[in-house]
C-alpha cells in the first residue's frame, strides 16, 4: 500500500516542470509552441514513470485543452506516432531547450529543487586535493602542474555554475579559466592531452553529451572519481 501511494505521488502532474504543466493544463496554439510542449509533455510524463498508452491518453486530454484541437485521424499521426517514436530513442529536455516558456527561475519550483539537488552533489570533492597534487607533481613533474590546474578549473566550473557531479565544458573554457585564474596560457590541444592523463590515472571519467567537437569524443563532460593513491 505505502508502495502504491509513494508510485502515484511520483506520478502526481504536480511533480511536472512548471512551464511544462502550466501548458499542460492551458494548452497551447498550433505551430512552435505546440511541437515543443508535445515533446516536452512526454518526455516529463515518462519522467514521471508513465508508460506509452498512459502519455498517449495524457496528450489527448491535452490536446482538448489546446486552441483547435487536432481531430482523430491528427492526433494519430501527430501525437500517438510522435510517442512510438520516442519509445525508440533516449529523448531529454532541459531548460535551455524550454528558454522562451520559462516562468522566471526565481519562481520556478522545478528548477529550485535541481539547483539544490545540484549543489549538494558538488559540496565535497571525492579525494584530498593537497594528496593529489603531491602525486602529480612528483609523477608527472611540470606536466602533473599543469593537470592539477585543470582539476581546479574543473572543480571551480563545477561548484560556480552547481553542475551537479558532472561537469560539460570544453578545452577552450577549461583553458580560458586557467589564465583567468593562474596566469597560464594552455592550447585545447594542450588541455587534451592532460586530461587523457587524469582519466588514465582514474582521477575524472568521462561522460557522455552531445555531438563531437574539436579535439574531443562524443562530448566535453566530466566526472570526479574517488580516486585514491595507488
């Protein structure tokens, strides 16, 4: 029992974003608006634990909400096969992609609980920087310097911006934050290598985001691992 009721908490449309649930329960207009909240709604509802047949319900309560709602035979085709669709691939939302709906981060509840949930990731780092440094240096020599800057970089990304345990940046911002900071000149190239050398020692992992850049893999993402002296 206590089971069942803590599913259908989750599962409550309350504990959809807020912008996603304002449109959800005023509806929208056809055209960009529509095509994204469609999106947004179902990947929110299978968040929320809703399987196929459930969201395809949801969208066409939806749907009558909405200013001219579609008929039958659209919803099918614009609807019911956009969630078939989905089914087949690792679809996600974030806020940016919600930029122009957005009720003000000030007032967004959604967005409150990330925040939090992400700066309580990013309070502690998983090992001792002071013994990871006398490790690198003393491995490494000039080169463990230099990896011990793009750790702090990496760290002070982190915990400005309350990424959460994964931190996405790229070389060139990694590079730019060492000469902010230290007064260190590094090419992306330079901050490729060194980081190739932190994943090797287990002291980050990567993680994935993303289409390829320059000089990178699938993605720019970073996690600290809890990396001990060998």
């Amino acid at each position: 029992m206590n089971y069942r009721r803590t599913v259908m908490n989750r599962k409550s449309l309350d504990n959809l974003r807020d912008c996603v649930r304002q449109a959800f329960f005023n509806g929208c207009e056809r055209g960009y608006e529509f095509g994204k909240m469609r999106h947004a709604i179902i990947v929110e509802l299978k968040r929320l634990g809703y399987n196929s047949p459930e969201i395809k319900d949801k969208l066409s309560e939806w749907n009558e909400r909405c200013k001219k709602p579609l008929n039958v035979s659209e919803q099918k085709s614009q609807l019911f096969k956009y969630v078939d669709w989905t089914d087949k691939r690792e679809c996600k939302l974030s806020c940016k992609a919600l930029e122009d709906f957005c009720l003000g981060k000030e007032n967004c509840q959604f967005y409150k609980k990330k925040s939090y949930q992400n700066r309580k990731q990013t309070q502690e780092l998983p090992f001792n920087l002071g013994e990871l440094d006398r490790f690198l240096t003393g491995r490494f020599k000039a080169d463990g310097y230099t990896m011990m800057l793009i750790v702090k970089a990496l760290r002070s990304f982190q915990v400005e911006n309350a990424t959460g345990e994964n931190v996405f940046i790229g070389y060139r911002k990694i590079s730019a934050i060492i000469r902010d900071k230290h007064g260190h000149r590094f090419s992306p190239m330079d901050i490729f290598r060194k980081m190739k050398l932190l994943i090797d020692e287990g002291v980050i992992k990567q993680v994935f985001k993303g289409r390829a850049g320059n000089f990178s893999w699938q993605a720019n993402g970073y996690k600290f691992l809890p990396w001990k002296h060998p």
